[in-house]
C-alpha cells in the first residue's frame, strides 16, 4: 500500500524551521515529559492539549525522524537538524520524503493539475494522488496539502497569488536529482525503453561506453517477454538516442553493423538521475503515447474528437475514455481494441473500482455518425459475460437507436448487468462542464437501475 506520511500540526505555518521541534527533542530527550512541554510552550501557546503531547510526536514517528525507545532523533533527524539554515532544512526533509515515503507523488501530481489547467485545492490533489495509487487519504486529511507546503517551503515549487505552485525546475533538480520535466519524460517511455535505461544505468559506471550486446542480452535474459529481440535498435536504441537518454553512434567502428553491435553511452542527463529514478513502472496500462496526453485539457479533447482527420478523432476518443474512467474514480486495467486498430472509430477497454465493493467495468466509446445500434450494445453484453464485468459502458459522440435503449433496460432487468449510456451531446456536457457533470450523470443513472432492477427476486425461491 502506497501511503504518505502523516502530518498533523505539523505545517510550515505551525513549526517554521522544521529543525526547531528537532532541537527540543534533541536538547530534553529522554524526558518526554519536558519536550512536550516545550512543544507546547514554543508552538502551540501552551495550550496543555494533545497537538504537542500526540501529534507531534506521532508526525515525527511517521516521518522517521524520531524513536521512541530510547527517546532520539533518528539519523536522519539529526541530519536535518545540522542543516545551515531553515530552507536547506526544509529541503533535507523533503529529500528524505520522497526517498523512503512516496513524495515524489505530490510532485506527480501537481504537474498533472498543472498540464491540464485544473485548478489545485484540497480535494482535487487528493484526487490525482489516488489517481496516481496513493491510498489512505481521508476526506478531513491536511496530509498531502501539508506534504505541498514543505516543498514550497523548500523552494522546489514557486507559488504566485491563487495561481496553482510552478515547479522550480533548478531546485528540483538540486534537491532530489531529478526535475519535474525529467520524471515526466521518464514516466511517458514505453516500458521497453525503461528497463533498458535502468539496465544501461546500473551497469555503467561513470557514464563509460558499454557494448550494446551486453545491455541487451542482459534485458532479454531478465525481461524477454517485455522485448522483440530483432526490433530492439529500431524500437528501444534509437528512440531513447533521439530523446537524448543515450548516445548511439550510427557512422564509424563504434556502430557496428548488427542488432547488437556496437556501443552505448548512457547521456549527462541519464548519469544525473539518482538511479532510484530510474524504476521501470511494470503497472503501467496505459500505452506511452496516450500517457504522455494524458493531461490534455479537456476543451482540447473536444477539439480533437470534432478534427476532419480521423487520427485526431480516434486519439481523441482514447483520451474520452480515458478521462472519464480516472473522473468516475476507476482504475484502467486494459485496453481490448485501441481506435487505431478500428480505422479510429472506437475504443475499448476495462477498468475498475474498489469504491465499498470491487466492480468491473467494461468501456465502449464511438466516434460515428451513425446511431449506435441493437447489435453493437449486445456485442458488449456477450464480452461482459466472458470477462465477468459487472457494468458496460457505451460511450458515442452521436446517439444511441431505440432499439438499443431498450434491449439495454431488458438486460438491466433480467440480468445482473447494467449499462452505462451515454450520448453526444452528454459528452459534450461533460467536456464543457467536467467531472461533476459526469458524476451527477452516473449517479442519475445509478438510480435509473436500481428503479429497473427492483423486480428482480432478492431471495431466491426455496432458499427459505
């Protein structure tokens, strides 16, 4: 389970310099009874209440900065204690976050808000984050927004006015070795490519030249599944070389002639990524080329779905789907049929959700001039059966026959399916408008089925 620390009362606005309550407890331990008082005493007015008796020291456990038995700073407590000043302190605390409790999500997930001109609040970066895997964030938790104001505080984001933080593109990189642009670019590779740099960059050392055989057979012998062995230059070597991870040469002896001759260098910007960085995501489901799209506003979007050229449409459509699986609060698990293996005219996929109970989801989206059909809606009931989904959800960019409404309220009722339709202009709507009408749709519609399905047996007969 990916979580982040906790921070209760522990806030720039609250400590300041984070190494103050570090100097309390370094100065009074083993007696808890004397740094909570002072704890309380310096920050909280000496309120004689649980935020310096319990928050304190529980926010200090979680970011292992303090041990309880004895009663001392951790070695990485002592470290941000001997800091200069104030904002090197700040930046040693956030380092040590994103290096052993999962910050680098905060940064993850600012950038996204930011590539898709939403707006950052409370709840919004709770939302990217369990977008982005982070589990245990309760509604009333400050811990995340708490976790952005130290990396403010530390200088790696800038933030002007209302206007959401801007990374700090110098200060990222200085701090945690790695900026905000680099983790994007990394993220956005297939994951071929990913496991080469990783290979590439723990066996070179010192950014020397490795024979290419080397880096190669070393993947194929850990990941051969992940690998097309006779595509590996054109599909791996030369892209990362064109994206500046590597140096490749393609004239001269150090080329060779083969697949798997000649040299390769790891680049200054491969060697300056803490290797840490360098971890190839086996979770990733979505294809690279939507990834790096992913954030695509969504009057963007729109444009792209109304495009004369049918591989705008279709991008379009794979980014519609996409969007309103992550809005509804699901998880994307696989792509069935992508549109560009139907002329561009549809999309389908699975997702998931844990909301109270798990549920499968099976998403439909076409982007045609014509009605969706009978016959198109019962294709997606025979699939759902096969892949034990729970919902099918057709989405189109024109409207749905009569024919098809209907047999989608006769499976609703019969079966323990239900469907999710939605129309043109309700995608539209939803485009415009954003994820709340989306929500206040699948919940309209979550009613409509519960209505349909009220007639059917909760007991089964003879089972009393």
């Amino acid at each position: 389970m990916k979580r982040l620390p906790s921070f209760n009362d522990f806030s720039p606005g609250i400590i300041g310099d984070v190494r103050r309550p570090l100097a309390i407890l370094d100065q009074l331990a083993p007696d808890m009874t004397a740094v909570v008082a002072e704890w309380d005493k310096t920050f909280f007015a000496s309120a004689g209440n649980k935020r310096a008796s319990t928050n304190i020291p529980a926010t200090l456990t979680s970011l292992g900065l303090m041990s309880r038995s004895p009663l001392a700073l951790t070695d990485a407590g002592k470290a941000i204690l001997g800091a200069p000043d104030r904002i090197e302190a700040a930046r040693q605390l956030v380092r040590h976050i994103v290096e052993v409790a999962n910050g680098m999500a905060i940064v993850d997930a600012v950038r996204s808000l930011n590539a898709r001109g939403e707006m950052l609040t409370k709840a919004t970066l709770k939302r990217e984050l369990e977008v982005n895997g982070i589990e245990g964030l309760s509604n009333a938790t400050t811990d995340h927004t708490t976790l952005l104001n130290w990396m403010i505080e530390a200088g790696l984001f800038v933030r002007s006015g209302r206007a959401n933080p801007q990374p700090d593109e110098s200060a990222m990189k200085s701090v945690l070795g790695i900026s905000a642009s680099e983790r994007s670019s990394f993220a956005e590779l297939p994951l071929s490519q990913q496991i080469f740099l990783q290979i590439l960059r723990r066996v070179a050392e010192g950014g020397s030249a490795i024979p290419a055989k080397q880096v190669i057979d070393e993947c194929l012998r850990e990941h051969r599944q992940r690998f097309d062995e006779d595509q590996v230059r054109a599909k791996v070597i030369r892209p990362l070389a064109d994206a500046g991870w590597i140096e490749a040469p393609t004239t001269g002896a150090p080329a060779g002639r083969g697949g798997k001759s000649g040299i390769i260098i790891p680049s200054a910007k491969l060697m300056g990524v803490p290797i840490e960085q360098v971890l190839p995501d086996f979770d990733q489901v979505i294809p690279p080329d939507l990834r790096a799209k992913i954030d695509l506003p969504r009057a963007e979007v729109k444009q792209l779905l109304e495009s004369s050229q049918t591989y705008d449409r279709g991008l379009g459509l794979e980014l519609l789907a996409l969007k309103m699986i992550l809005d509804i609060g699901l998880e994307p698990r696989a792509f069935r049929l992508r549109s560009r293996d139907t002329a561009y005219a549809e999309v389908d996929l699975t997702a998931e959700g844990r909301n109270l109970l798990f549920s499968r989801w099976n998403f439909q989206c076409k982007c045609v001039g014509t009605r969706v059909s009978l016959g198109d809606v019962a294709k997606e009931v025979g699939l759902a059966i096969y892949s034990k989904a729970h919902v099918v959800a057709v989405v189109t960019t024109s409207e749905f026959s009569s024919e098809a409404i209907n047999y989608a309220r006769q499976i609703t009722a019969e079966t323990h399916l239900q469907f999710l339709l939605v129309n043109g202009p309700a995608v539209i709507s939803y485009l415009e408008k954003g994820a709340g009408f989306l929500l206040d749709y699948v919940a309209a519609n979550a009613a409509g089925v519960m209505t349909q399905k009220r007639g059917q047996p909760v007991i089964p007969q003879g089972a009393l």
